[in-house]
C-alpha cells in the first residue's frame, strides 16, 4: 500500500519537527546541560549576546556536543548569575514642574 503524497511521515531525525521546551527547572541541576533557549531565559540575553560574551571570555564556556548542538553546565550558568555585580539602582525621572507643562 502506497502513502498518500499529501501525507507527511514525522520521524525522529526530522530537521522540521517541533521539540519540547526545556523546562527551566533543569538549571537546579548542576550537571545539567542547558540548550541555549534555556540559557537565554536565565541569562536574559539573545543568543547572539551570549555567544558574543563567551567568545570575550565573560561568559562560561559552551559544551559542543556537534556541529548543531551546543549546550552549556547549568552549575557554570548559576555561578556565573551568582558572581555579576547588581546593576546600579535606577532614579525615577524628574517631572517637570512648569506650569508650562503639559501632559
């Protein structure tokens, strides 16, 4: 029996198929290894700041699994979290108080 042409056979190794979402819990595992839309949740960053960073050196270093796979040690990420300097506080800005003013 023949498959229809309009029908579309998913297979594991399909380069289109939909994964799974990490779930952000897997960064309470130290040895977990975190792909980078995980890495991007935590760090706040996009993927191209962060590969930016770790090219600087101010980033932990990405464990390359392949030519496509690169993850990275949740214990690495956390303690790099762990180690940045809190940003400044920021001031509320002034309002004026002209009578001028208009809103």
């Amino acid at each position: 029996m023949e498959t229809p042409a309009n029908t579309h056979t998913d297979t594991s190794n399909s380069p289109n198929r939909q994964r799974a979402p990490q779930p952000i819990d897997a960064a309470t595992n130290p040895d977990a290894l975190l792909n980078v839309d995980t890495v991007k949740a935590l760090a706040g960053f996009g993927r191209s700041k962060i590969y930016a960073l770790e090219a600087e050196g101010r980033f932990p270093q990405a464990v390359r699994m392949g030519t496509r796979c690169t993850r990275w040690r949740a214990g690495d990420i956390t303690d790099w979290l762990k180690a940045q300097k809190p940003s400044a506080p920021t001031t509320k800005a002034t309002v004026a108080t002209s009578p001028k003013a208009r809103w």
